[in-house]
C-alpha cells in the first residue's frame, strides 16, 4: 500500500473527510468532525495511527513488529502502523474500517443515520 491508496483506503467511507489541522504534512482523516485516522503520508516509512479496541490493539501489536501503540495517541485506544509490507494490505484496510466504525459508533444517532451507517 502507498500513500494514494491509503489516502483513497480512508476517504471511501461515507462522510470521511481529509483535514490538515496539524499542518500540511500531516493528513488527518475524520468522519462527524472526529479523527480515525492520522498519516504524515510523505513520510517514509509510511506510517498510519488508528484508533483500536483496546484488546485487538495489544493483540496487533503482539503480532506485527510493525503495529506499536499509538504515537502521540491515547496508547489503549490507538496503534501506530508502519506500512512496509510485512501486515497485509487487506489488514491494514480492515483496521482502516474498523477505525471508522469506532467513531462513527460514538457519533449521535442522527449523525450515523445521515452518514448510511450500518453499525459494528
């Protein structure tokens, strides 16, 4: 995965938007005007935090070199992803999703209704 397709990854759910309120060089990536996901997507490695549930979040980081808690981020919510090929590419997708889902989860339900949101 390259910075395009995960840029393109994280603005195909409904409602994503791409902002830059840390500067330029950072892309954050929020949904109901919460963050799901953080890149600085010039950067190499490239590199993603996601918000996590706080179980699967140790889980990923015990099983991927490359997955270590959140940089910056609340370290029981949030992992840091190093995207250099050795966590699949489908997986980091689904923890792009799962990422959205958990803010849109949190979201009121007229938010989530207007977003076409299906639920976890």
């Amino acid at each position: 995965m390259n910075a395009a397709q995960l840029r393109a990854c994280c603005l195909h759910f409904n409602g994503a938007i791409e902002d830059f309120p840390f500067g330029a060089e950072v892309s954050v990536f929020k949904v109901g005007g919460k963050m799901f996901a953080l890149s600085f997507l010039g950067r190499r490695p490239l590199e993603v935090s996601l918000k996590c549930e706080p179980e699967l979040a140790v889980e990923l980081r015990a099983t991927y070199e490359a997955v270590r808690p959140g940089w910056h981020l609340n370290k029981r919510h949030w992992n840091t992803v190093t995207i250099d090929g050795s966590v699949p590419d489908r997986l980091v997708r689904d923890m792009v999703e799962d990422s959205y889902d958990l803010v849109v989860s949190g979201l009121p339900k007229r938010v989530q209704l207007q977003l076409d949101w299906s639920g976890v």
